[in-house]
C-alpha cells in the first residue's frame, strides 16, 4: 500500500466502474486463491450465503418483536438485555453479539442507522438491505431524518413526536422495537409476527394495524 | 481518516429510494464475497482491518461501486499487503477466469470445515473485552465533548460529532480499540460510552430539524466537558 509522508494513503488510479464481467472473475480469482490455501471451499461458500439467504432474516426479529408484544416479562428482558433474551429464543451470531433493543413509543420514535459503513443487526434482521449502505441514508438520517422517513418511507411522524437517530458507531448493534398497532389485542403471538416487517425494526417504518 | 465514508450529514447524494423487495445477493458474485469474511479473517485480519480495506478505496470507486465491490476490494488489499496473496497470481487468475467465467472452482474444504464456519456465524465473535476494575472516566448524565482528532488511520470517531458536546446515556464495556486493532497495534480494550447529542449542537441552530442522535464513543475520543 502507497502511502504519503503524513500516512495517509495515497489516491489510487483506475477507472470506474469496474464491469460486472470483471468483478466476477477477481472474486473466482482470489476465491480459488483462498481454496488453494484451503481456507475455504465452494461448499462453505454454498453454506454461508444459504444460512443468509433462507435462515438468518427480519422473520427472526418479528419473532422476538410478537413475544415482546404479548408477554410482558419477555419484554423487559429484551429491553434488559436484548442478546440473552433473544438467545432465549434461540437467535444471535455474528454483529448480535451485544445487542441492544430500543422501543418506540406514543411520545418517542427511534430509528437506526450507520454513516462509517453498514453496522446492522444481522441475527434478527439478516443482512442489511442495500439502501441501508448506500450512501444518502447514511448521509441524510443523522441530519434530516424526519425528512427521510416522510419523503423515502412515507412515516409522517407528529411534530411533537421526539425523534431519535442511533447511529451504530461501535459494536454494540442497536434495533427497534415497533409500537403494537391498536385492533391486535384479540391475535396471538403467531399472528403478530406476520405483522412485524423488517423496515419497523430498523425504525423507517411503522406496524400497521391488519386491515 | 478523513474519508468519503464518513458520511454522517453530507449533501448532494440524492434520494434513498428504497425498493419494495430485493433479494439477499444480486448474482453469484456478491454471494461469493460475502462468504470470504471468515477465510479473510483465518488468514490473519481483523475486522477493523476489513473496515479500514474499505475506507482506503477511490473515492469516486466508494460512491458509485456496489457494496460487494467494496468488500472484494478490502480483501484483496489486505491479502496482498499481509503476504498471504501476490497481485500478480491475482491477476493471473482473473484473467483467466475472464477467458473462462464458467469454469468450476478448484476442489477443497471438507464438510467439517463448512460446519466450523457455519457455527462462527452462529456463535458470533464479541469484541467486547473484560474492563478490569478501573473506574469509568464518566458516568451517566456526565457532559462530555468529543476530542477534535483527526487520526490519519482507522477510527470510529466520525467528523460530524467532532468538538461537539453531549451527555453519556450508557456505560458498557471494554471493547476492541478499533484505531489500533486496525494497525495490528494490538486490542488495546478500552470503554465505550453511549452519548445523546442534540441536533442543534451537531448542525447548528438553524438546522430545519430537532431531534437526537445518540452515537457510541470509545473512551480515548472523550473529554469532560
């Protein structure tokens, strides 16, 4: 790595963007690299994309969110300690190793986000969705959010609702309760989960009452 | 450093413009990289490292390559820079493959090997690290200001929090100090605190908004205020 008299780095030269063509053949390049080293396998590559592709998602979180809804004790366990409480359930792993679960509420309303690079709640949100890492969300929700969650997520919060933006500097991996819609109280534990998406645990969107 | 990743209240990106649905990986490519993260690790680096890959990208590469990119990037850079790889049998290599995108990957692994790795995403690695008995430097309710720092390597310590005062909501844990464990300086564990900003104080009072924004600290980015 080049780097200047002060240490930081120098500009790299290239041109951009790079073909999918390209990418493709550095990552078979550098994966059979890594085969020869015997680091890894396409089998371990198979198994790893396929825990996040049909295991590892907000499906978990939802889960977490309906035992919330439905046992109070639950509840201040998860807001107690989000990683043993979701252990309890059978959910963690990697990036929710020390988890922290903030509820939203009638006067209070959270919303996560991470403007260094992608921090997320892998074990019960799965993997970050793309505009999560792109960078106006990054860019925008630690200033705007309100803005944000009106004009991208079509969340028109009250004015008087306090907004606040947990941006995920270190390790600690921070994910939102949701509010329980009103017209619940008569569906089980089962049926709520089905309610809860993805967007109202990261806080850019709200559960909406069945229809 | 002071890097285009640092995003934390920039303008000009345009719209988030989230879809309606998308899937895990867009193509083979991104599952592949996504899959590297723990041989990239038993190959000697860390996760600030990984971080660090990507910072050091083009600028104009950061903004307009995908998200995989990014972590392909931070791989090879390491890789090469630690030894493990030589950019002249990764050029090789993709040039081959270029030639020849549909042909199989080399055999090797086993099945013990997958399920070794499967448990690590299972298990989780913490980089929370035990804090001894030394006394917090703040507790909850303190005032404190961010340091005005600006380290040439890896750090956490965005520029948008910078100077600007807060009041610590948490006290955690030691965890993995990320501006030396990025330079293999060692773990040196220190506390991090969670801290409450005021919009005002980070963006000024004419800022068209009011809110919080609550941002965890480790303890060498903090001063009383």
């Amino acid at each position: 790595m080049t780097t200047t008299e002060s240490g930081s780095p120098a500009p790299v030269s290239g041109t951009f963007p790079v073909t999918d063509e390209e990418i493709a053949a550095r990552v078979k390049a550098l994966e059979s690299l890594l085969i020869d080293k015997g680091v890894t396998s396409e089998l371990a590559v198979d198994k790893i994309a396929e825990m996040y592709e049909r295991e590892v998602g907000p499906h978990l979180g939802a889960a977490v969110v309906a035992r919330a809804w439905t046992d109070p004790e639950f509840k201040q366990r998860l807001l107690d300690d989000a990683t043993e409480a979701c252990r309890e359930m059978g959910i963690g792993g990697m990036q929710g190793e020390d988890m922290v679960v903030i509820e939203n509420t009638g006067d209070v309303h959270n919303a996560i986000v991470c403007t260094l690079c992608s921090c997320y709640p892998w074990p019960t949100l799965g993997l970050p969705p793309n505009w999560y890492k792109a960078p106006a969300y990054r860019a925008r929700m630690v200033k705007e959010p309100r803005t944000v969650l009106r004009e991208e997520f079509g969340v028109d919060l009250p004015e008087q609702t306090e907004i606040r933006i947990w941006d995920t500097s270190a390790e600690v991996r921070y994910w939102v309760l949701p509010q329980r819609p009103p017209g619940t109280e008569d569906m089980t534990e089962e049926q709520l989960r089905e309610l809860v998406s993805r967007d109202s645990m990261i806080g850019v969107g709200l559960v909406a009452a069945p229809a | 450093m002071n890097g285009v990743h640092d995003l934390g209240g920039m303008e000009g990106l345009g719209a988030v413009d989230p879809p309606a649905q998308e899937p895990v990986f867009y193509n083979d490519w991104e599952r592949r990289t996504f899959a590297m993260f723990i041989p990239f690790v038993l190959s000697g680096a860390n996760l600030d490292m990984f971080r660090h890959g990507i910072e050091r990208l083009h600028p104009v590469q950061y903004l307009t390559g995908r998200y995989y990119e990014h972590w392909l990037h931070t791989f090879e850079s390491n890789l090469v820079a630690k030894g493990v790889i030589s950019e002249e049998e990764l050029e090789q290599r993709t040039q081959h493959y270029l030639e020849h995108p549909d042909e199989a990957m080399p055999d090797g692994g086993d099945a013990d090997q997958a399920e070794h790795y499967l448990k690590i995403y299972e298990a989780g690695a913490s980089t929370r690290r035990e804090t001894s008995n030394e006394t917090p430097a703040f507790g909850v309710g303190d005032r404190v200001r961010v340091k005005n720092i600006h380290p040439s390597g890896h750090t956490r310590c965005a520029r948008y929090v910078r100077g600007k005062e807060g009041v610590v909501t948490e006290v955690y844990d030691a965890f993995v100090f990320p501006d030396t464990n990025s330079k293999e300086q060692g773990e040196d564990p220190a506390r991090v605190y969670n801290v409450e900003f005021d919009s005002t104080e980070l963006w000024g009072s004419g800022n068209a908004e009011r809110h919080k924004v609550l941002f965890d600290l480790w303890e060498p980015y903090l001063e009383a205020a």
